[in-house]
C-alpha cells in the first residue's frame, strides 16, 4: 500500500507498557489522517493502539489489522493548541511548561499519546485531560467531525465518543503562568508519583475508583481504624439498611467489612474511594500468579515481573475482585481495556 507499510504476526508485546500479549495479524503505524484513511480501506474495522498504557493484549493476539497512532503536529493558536493524536503527553506537558502555559502539569507522569487520554479521559491530581479541551476531532464513518466539549462526553475516566471513532486531533486550552510555578508543581506531582507509584512494566491503575454507597471519609475512617463508627441499629436517616450496599444502590446502605456490618449516613452517596486501599485492606500485596505480582508499593498496580501471559492477570483480576466483594461488598471495575478477543 501506498506510502504506508503494513506488517504480519508484529508482536505486540513491544507495543504496550505492561509487555505482555500476542501477535497482531496485520500492523501498521499511521503518521497523519490520510494514513488512517488509507489503512481503514484495508481494515474498516482495525484496533487503534495509542501508547498501550491502557491495554491489555490478548495472549492469542489480534486479529486482523492493528494501527498504531504515531500523528505528532501541534500547532500554536491565539486561544489553543491543536495537538495531533498521537503526542505523547508528558511531551506536550513539557512543550507547555516551556511555553509558560500551567494546566497540563498534571500531566507529565502520564505515559499516554494525547488521543488514548481523550477517549479514556486520563487524569489525575484532581485534574483531567476533559477539562481542559476545547473541541476533539474524531473519524467517524469516513469522515471528519469535530465536537465541541459539551459533546464528548466526558466523565471519570470515560468519555461518550462512538465505539469507532477515531481521535485525530484536539484544541487544548492553554493558561498562562508563571513558569517557576509551573515546574514546581510538576516536580511535586512527579516526586509524588515516585513515591506512590511503583517502576517495571505496568498499566498504571488497574481498577477505577469504587464508587461508594456512603461519604467516602466516613467510610476510610471504617477501613482505616477498624472499628464501627454507628451502632449497628442506627443509621442518619434512623432506618435499618435492608440490603448489601451495591455502587449504585439508593437506599440506605451498609458496608461489610472483617465479617462485620455497619450501617452508615445516608448522605454523600456514591463518592469515588481508591480502588488500591480496598485491596490493600484485603490483604493482598505481593500477591502472586504466574508471571503477575500485586505491587508492594501501590496494590492497585499489576506488575508484570517474570514474562506474564494476558490470563495470569485476569486470573489476578478475579482474585481481587472476589476479595474485595467479600470484604466490602463492592464490585470493582476495570479502568484498564480488553483489546483481541477476550
Ligand atoms: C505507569 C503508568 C501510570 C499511569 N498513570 C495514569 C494516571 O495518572 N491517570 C490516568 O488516567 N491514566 C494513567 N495511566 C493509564 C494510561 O496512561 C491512560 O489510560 C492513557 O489514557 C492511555 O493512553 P494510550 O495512548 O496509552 O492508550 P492505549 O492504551 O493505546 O489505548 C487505550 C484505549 O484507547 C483507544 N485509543 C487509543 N488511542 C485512540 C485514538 N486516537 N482514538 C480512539 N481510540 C483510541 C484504544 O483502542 C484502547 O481502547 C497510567 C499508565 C501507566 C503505565
């Protein structure tokens, strides 16, 4: 094909932060929208592959063809900077401190290309990548259309584009500051990352934060100091809780924890709490299957330390997933994606 070189069986371990899956059957990298275009008339339905810092493989695989992103141009304008989706974030984090520009800071540790943290609405620091667009442009059904913000959609970590849509480009804000600020608050996020978050390979955080039936400080008191904080008979409303607490749950909820229960205010429903400190309180860092390890440092980070297959994790998955329920009655839910046929 023309200008763009598709290749057989590439191994997509390479392709992916937490180095672990098969083969795709076709791949190839686009470096501008008429590559995309060209490739879909190959594959209308090819998998679009970012950073892979959010993935992950199959161990068998993806069938047909895989097109990683790799469009690179940004361009200044008077209110914004339109940014290809293929920039890598903490690249385009360091281009704004260098053009005295402060809102991306909370950016820099995040290995993301700027069209993966569109479509999941990457964030973190109290801040997202959502906030701070002005309009994305997306590929959809062989056209280019761009959507204001109000139209993306964007949540915690999810973002409402078509399932095929493909992000090109996007304005960004930019926000003047004083540049000394600037660093600083990047080298504080980056010594706190350091701190928290643990080396090797990876895709960040496995699970997105619980949403609690309960105030998620009421609740971190309960997990913390292991000790009830109402009596049993009495909730903020005065009623007895009929069910086990479901994240979406309404009524007035309780929270299991070491085979007790405790019954809680029924005010702040549905505040996020970290999905690591669950599974921290469950017990279970340092936990192993395969070639996959509970990080010691942050027990929401799967590890892969020893040449891990895409089932020692979802092994590990389950594992988590039942621990948590069994101890909190919470269902987690994965941030990370499935990508080959799971
Ligand atoms: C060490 C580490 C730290 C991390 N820290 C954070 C953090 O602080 N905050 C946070 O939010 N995330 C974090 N992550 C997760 C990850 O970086 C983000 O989810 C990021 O948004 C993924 O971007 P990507 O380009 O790597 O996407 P990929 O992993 O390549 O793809 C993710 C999904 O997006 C789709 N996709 C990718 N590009 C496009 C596009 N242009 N158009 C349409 N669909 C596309 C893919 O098909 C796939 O479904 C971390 C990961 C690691 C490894």
């Amino acid at each position: 094909m023309m200008g763009v070189e598709i290749l057989q069986n590439e191994n997509l371990k390479k392709h992916c932060t937490w180095r672990i899956g098969g083969n795709a059957e076709f791949f190839a990298k686009a470096r501008s929208i008429n590559d995309i275009k060209t490739l879909l008339k190959f594959d209308k339905n090819a998998t679009i592959l970012g950073n892979g810092s959010n993935v992950l493989i199959n161990d068998n695989g993806i069938k047909g063809l895989t097109i990683k992103l790799e469009l690179d141009e940004i361009k200044e304008y008077t209110r914004f900077v339109e940014v290809e989706a293929g920039v890598k974030l903490p690249y385009l984090a360091s281009y704004y401190y260098k053009s005295g520009y402060g809102n991306l800071t909370f950016a820099s540790g995040i290995p993301a290309t700027v069209g993966g943290a569109i479509k999941s609405n990457a964030g973190a620091h109290g801040s997202s990548i959502g906030e701070n667009i002005v309009w994305v442009e997306v590929l959809r059904d062989g056209k280019v259309v761009r959507l204001d913000n109000s139209e993306c959609g964007f949540g915690y970590r999810i973002s409402g584009f078509q399932k095929k849509d493909i992000v090109l480009k996007a304005a960004i804000k930019k926000i003047k500051q004083d540049k000394s600020d600037i660093l600083e608050k990047t080298q504080n996020f980056m010594q706190y990352r350091r701190a928290t978050q643990p080396g090797g390979f990876s895709a960040g955080s496995v699970f997105k934060a619980a949403l609690l039936p309960c105030n998620a400080q009421f609740f971190t008191n309960i997990v913390r100091a292991d000790v009830p904080i109402l009596p049993k008979h009495e909730t903020a409303s005065g009623r007895m809780s009929p069910s086990a607490p479901t994240s979406t749950s309404t009524s007035p909820p309780n929270i299991k924890h070491n085979n007790s229960s405790f019954l809680i205010p029924h005010s702040s429903l549905n505040s996020p709490i970290p999905a690591g400190l669950l599974i921290d309180k469950c017990g279970l860092k340092g936990t192993r299957i395969g070639g996959t390890i509970i990080s010691q440092k942050h027990a929401n980070f799967i590890l892969n330390i020893d040449n891990a297959s895409s089932k020692d994790v979802l092994d590990l998955i389950d594992l988590i997933k039942e621990k948590v329920y069994n101890n909190f009655g919470l269902t987690l839910n994965e941030e990370i994606i499935k990508l080959g046929e799971f």
